[in-house]
C-alpha cells in the first residue's frame, strides 16, 4: 500500500513539474458603445489584457501569449479601433485617449474580470500608461514596452534635440492626407518572420490607415522644443510596473524613462536590451517573454 502511495505522489509531482500545454486561441468580441472590438483569447487564470501599437496588430503577442497561457494566464490580446478585424469609426475624436481607455474597460468588463495585468507596446504603451494613471482600479500589474510616462516623455519633446528630430515621422503623419502614402505591404515591412509576414498584410488591409494615423493627430505633441506642452499634472501609477525597452529604437529615445520611478507608487523595474529596436517584443523574444513570466510570476 505504501508503495502505491509513494509512485502516486511521485507521479503528481513529475505533473506538476511538466510545463502546461498552450490552450487554443479563441476570437472574442465586446464593443465600447457602438465600436465593436475584436480580440484573442488563450489561456486559463487570471487576465492579462494585451495591447499593439502602430503598425501592427494582435497577433504580434502571439509568443507571449503562449507562453503565459502555458504559466497559467488567460491572455486576450486586442485588435484596436482601426485596426484589422476591429470597428474602423470616422473622425479623429473617435481615436482620442479617453475613447481608447474605454476600449481596454471593455475587454476586461467583457472577461468578467474586475482588473487585468495590462501590457501595452507602442500606442498601446501609451494606452496603457492612461489606462494606469486614469484608471487605477482597472490595473494590478502594469508591463511598458518601448513608450515612456507620459511625463518623461513630454519632457524629452521639450529638451531632447535628437527625440525632436526622430519624432517628425509622427509630424508627417499628422499631416492631411498622409495615408495616401501607406500600402499594407510597406506597413508590413518592419516584420522578420517570413511565416508571419502575410497575416500581417493582410490585417493591414483590413484596417484603416486614416485610422492609424488619427491616433497621432488625436493624441502625439504637435509642437517640439522648448514651446511644448508640458504634460499636465497626473495621478501616479499605483499597480507594479515593468519598463522594457530595446535601446537601438529611434522613435523612442531611451533616455524618456529616465525618472519613470518618480510616477510609480509601487516596485519599478527598468530593463534595456541593447540589442533590439522598437519592436522590442519580437527583436528580443526570448528575453522579453521569459522576463515577463518570472516578473509576473514574483508578483503573483
């Protein structure tokens, strides 16, 4: 009888010690007032809301995805408005911040959730910065890649002489009719992977490039230099915050995050990797994914 009892707990603990099984990703939608909102879900446990920036769409979380859905998260990564399977509503208001925070409450409400981890790249970054800032009850966890506090960032636009000139790109996209210039294979061209490649030209095509550049003319500084805006008085961010960024971006100057622990009531972890750009998600994947895991999972 004890022997049975032995080879049961051995055989529980080799299950256990076994990495889980990915789950099969799922289409989802809810809607924030009349835009409706496509996202994926994978995964079982507690929520971790995703959210893509410029250009690009949901399943650049795809690596991540799997593996917190292996750690025991259910993930539900964003199509945003504009963007591939998602509404595409006109005018610019549609696209200001206050509208794209509601979108975030709309997935988590939709998950049955009260708040989420939320991990945002890009615009989705900046999104999620405001959704931390505004809507504190909605996050517990907070993981920032590649976008500084809004603080750190509005600082740079007035002082930084190389972030004012690497951000004319989102100039020029403020720009009326500047979509004229956009193909979904030239927004396309940013990504590595050949297998990935075409799924991204094709929910470029399915998007709206007026869309995507409404984000910038709703909601980027429009003027540079010692003339720009400083960024208002904010709440800070009261959830655990981790800063990633890959130091050879452009866009996005490293030096915007420094002082990020000045906005953050709670542990602040700051990790650059020198050898990835702006896409820090897919240049540094390995790291990136693994050190979300372990930091989520020291915080659980």
């Amino acid at each position: 009888m004890r022997i049975w009892t032995l080879i049961g707990a051995l055989a529980a603990a080799l299950l256990m010690a076994a990495p889980a099984a990915a789950q099969k990703l799922e289409d989802r939608t809810t809607a924030n007032g009349a835009v409706k909102l496509h996202y994926v879900v994978q995964g079982k446990g507690p929520l971790v809301v995703m959210i893509h920036g410029f250009p690009d769409y949901w399943a650049t979380w795809k690596p991540l995805m799997g593996e917190l859905s292996k750690a025991g998260y259910r993930t539900a990564a964003l199509d945003m408005r504009g963007y591939n399977l998602s509404d595409k509503p006109d005018g610019m208001a549609a696209y200001a911040m206050p509208s794209l925070i509601g979108d975030i409450a709309a997935v988590i409400q939709a998950e049955g959730a009260r708040d989420a981890v939320v991990i945002g790249h890009d615009w989705g970054a900046a999104i999620a910065w405001q959704v931390a800032i505004n809507r504190p009850d909605l996050v517990n966890r907070l993981v920032i890649m590649s976008v500084p506090h809004p603080a750190g960032f509005a600082r740079e636009m007035a002082v930084n002489k190389a972030q004012q000139d690497n951000s004319q790109y989102a100039r020029n996209f403020q720009q009326e009719g500047f979509e004229k210039n956009l193909t979904a294979e030239g927004l396309a061209s940013w990504v590595k992977d050949p297998a990935a490649k075409p799924g991204y030209v094709e929910a470029f095509k399915r998007s709206n490039f007026t869309s995507m550049l409404n984000y910038y003319r709703a909601n980027y500084p429009r003027t540079p230099g010692a003339g720009a805006p400083q960024a208002p008085p904010m709440a800070p961010v009261k959830a655990p915050t981790l800063v990633i960024h890959g130091m050879k971006d452009t866009a996005l100057l490293a030096a915007g995050h420094s002082g990020t622990w000045d906005h953050v009531q709670a542990d602040t972890t700051v990790m650059m990797i020198p050898g990835a750009g702006h896409f820090v998600q897919h240049d540094g994947q390995a790291l990136v994914n693994r050190t979300v895991k372990d930091w989520l999972a020291a915080r659980r």
